[in-house]
C-alpha cells in the first residue's frame, strides 16, 4: 500500500476531505465516522479514492 509518499497521501486525503465537505457522497459506509478526513481515511485504506497522482 506505500506506492505513495507521505506527501502525497497527505494531499489525496486532504484533496478527498475537501470533496466530501463540499457534498460530495461518500464511497463506504460511514458506520458513525462524520468527519471529512475521517471518512477520506477510510476511502484511502481501502483504496477507492478516485484520485491519481502524476509522477
């Protein structure tokens, strides 16, 4: 799962957190978690976040 840095897991999460604080709806069951980054965390982990990164 480390195919990225810490860098730019940093920014995919805070990239997805923005997302979902906006209205956008989330991939996974939210099972109590609220919290925007909470829920980018979860999305991460499970690798379902649609967003690539260019290197």
């Amino acid at each position: 799962m480390d195919k990225y840095t810490k860098f730019e897991k940093a920014r995919i999460l805070g990239a997805r957190a923005l997302q979902l604080s906006m209205g956008a709806p989330p991939l996974v069951n939210p099972n109590g978690v609220y919290q925007p980054i909470g829920l980018a965390a979860i999305e991460y982990e499970k690798e379902l976040i649609p967003i690539t990164v260019v290197k």
